[in-house]
C-alpha cells in the first residue's frame, strides 16, 4: 500500500486511548518529580544546621516558599508553616538566651566545674575552665575557645556544650613532658633560622615557628612515612595551652637556654593570622608575634608576660 493509502486508515480507538492514558500518566508522573523535589527542600529546613541557625532558617525558608507554586502552597497550606518558621526564629533568640545561662550554671555545679560569666554583651561568653565558651544564638552555636582559638563546637544546650566542653579538654590535655616539649620547641626554633639564614637569638614569627614545631610533634609512622592519615594536627590552641603547661611546670628555662615570646606592635595585633594570644589559667593574656631563645643568667625572672 502507498503513503497516500496509508494515510487514509483509521486507527484503532484502543491505540489512541493507551496514548492518551500514557501522555496524562507522564504530565502526572513529571509533576509528582516536582513534587518530590519540594518535598525535599522543605525537609532539609528540619536538618539542625538549619533549624538550629535561625539566620540560616529564615533565609532558606523563603527560598522555599518563592520556589513552590502558589496553587500547590494553597493546597498544603504551605503559607502558614511558613509563617510559623518566621514567628520561631523571631522568638527563638529570646528562648534560648533565657534558660540556658541559668542551665549552664546548675549543669556545671553538678559536674565540679567552674562557671563565670565573661561579657552579657554579644556575644555572650561564659568561662568553664580552662576554655571559653562564646554563644552565638542567632546562628544556635555555642564555640568553646582556648587562647580565643575554637577548639570545637557544639549547639547552644547545656548538655551538648558540657559534653563539647569535655571533648575539648581530651584534645588539649595530651601527654605532657615539660622537658621534652621545651627541647622540641628549641628544635622547631633552629630549623626556623636555618631555614631563613638567622642567627640563633633572632626572633621568628610564631607563624613561621609553629610549622616545624608541629612537625616535631609527630608520630615515628609519620616520621618513617609522611602520609595525610598519620599527620596529627597541631594548632594554636594546642600550643597556646601546652605553653601554659609549660609555664606551670617552671620549665621556661632549661639547658642554659629561656623560651621567650615577643608582643605584637603596631597593626601586627590586628592581623590574628600573625598572631596567638597566650593566656593563663584565668583567660588572661596577651597576643604575641615572635618566638625567641636567650642564653640564661643568674638574673632571669620567670616573667610570663614580658618581652624580653
């Protein structure tokens, strides 16, 4: 038969019905995909990163809410969910703020530690030995710092944060030698000068030391196989506290040499990059830039906060 008869016959109704069937089951099938995809936006709002940041919360709310037809909000009654978002986030602040200082302050009482309100002000900062505990509650974060450094992080719950409280202090409270770690700083401090032709006494920025002083702290599988897996992190907070250890022990001096830091001057102090802020037992301290050896003599004064 040609084209033109072909042309000419009739298709069977069957055919043109499974068509039709196929052609609405697909505008359904395409739809239920957008609506899954919704779905999954809207249940990502529940995810305590975002529920617990109420910046966060209000902002990817209404993402959500201009992303989805207004038929299908309608149908769901989408709108009022909304709105009830925006009335928690506004509310929330306040909530938080209210109960958890008074919490805090019973839950450390109960675990034997110590609890001083630092600032009222925002950020609100409340010392529990030895860290600093900084509360964020538009962002539902509380930052617990040593040597003003986050060690670790946690949500804004007296419970999360003493339990953060005690993961801190599990990194911070290693095994400490006070002689080995004074000889691994002596070290750190040569490979520094050498590295940029100074002779020994100069001073090195402690951004410059820290690296080689890490480097020192390492594990024999990392010296025999240096590999990301095998490298143990050491940081700010790391030394800052170890540093205080060291002060505590009496050990600044050893061998006939003095450990020394030199204070920031100048635009160095606002440039935390550069800097590390070395503090005591209470939080106290100051922000140095430099680290240094000196010979000992019969006259040096275990002076933690001088600049010699």
């Amino acid at each position: 038969m040609d084209s033109a008869g072909m042309a000419g016959v009739t298709r069977p109704p069957s055919e043109v019905l499974r068509e039709r069937i196929e052609e609405v089951a697909s505008r359904l099938a395409d739809e239920a995909r957008k609506r899954a995809t919704w779905a999954r936006k809207l249940r990502a709002l529940a995810k305590p990163a975002i529920l617990d940041d109420l910046t966060r919360l209000v902002k990817e709310a209404a993402k959500v809410q201009s992303a989805l037809p207004r038929e299908l909000r309608a149908a769901c009654r989408a709108d009022d969910l909304f709105a009830e978002m925006r009335e928690y986030a506004a509310d929330a602040e306040k909530r938080i703020r209210s109960r958890l200082g008074r919490e805090l302050k019973i839950a450390c009482e109960g675990a034997g530690l110590g609890f001083r309100v630092v600032s009222r002000e925002e950020p609100v900062e409340i010392r529990i030995p030895p860290l600093l505990v900084s509360l964020d509650f538009r962002r539902g974060r509380a930052n617990l710092l040593f040597a003003r450094e986050v060690v670790v992080s946690a949500r804004p719950e007296s419970e999360a944060i003493l339990k953060a409280h005690a993961t801190a202090c599990r990194r911070l409270e290693r095994a400490f030698a006070p002689e080995r770690f004074f000889d691994e700083c002596l070290t750190a401090y040569r490979a520094a000068l050498a590295a940029r032709g100074r002779t020994f006494g100069e001073r090195v920025e402690i951004l410059d030391f820290l690296p080689y002083l890490a480097v020192e702290k390492q594990s024999k599988r990392f010296r025999a196989s240096p590999a990301r897996e095998s490298f143990t992190p050491y940081g700010k907070a790391r030394f800052a506290f170890d540093v205080l250890r060291l002060r505590k022990a009496g050990a600044l001096a050893r061998k006939g040499f003095r450990l020394n830091f030199g204070v920031t001057t100048g635009t160095t102090a606002t440039q935390k990059d550069r800097v590390i802020y070395l503090e005591d037992e209470h939080g106290d301290g100051e922000y140095k830039l430099t680290v240094f050896f000196t010979s000992t003599g019969e006259n040096d004064q275990d002076d933690y906060r001088a600049d010699t």
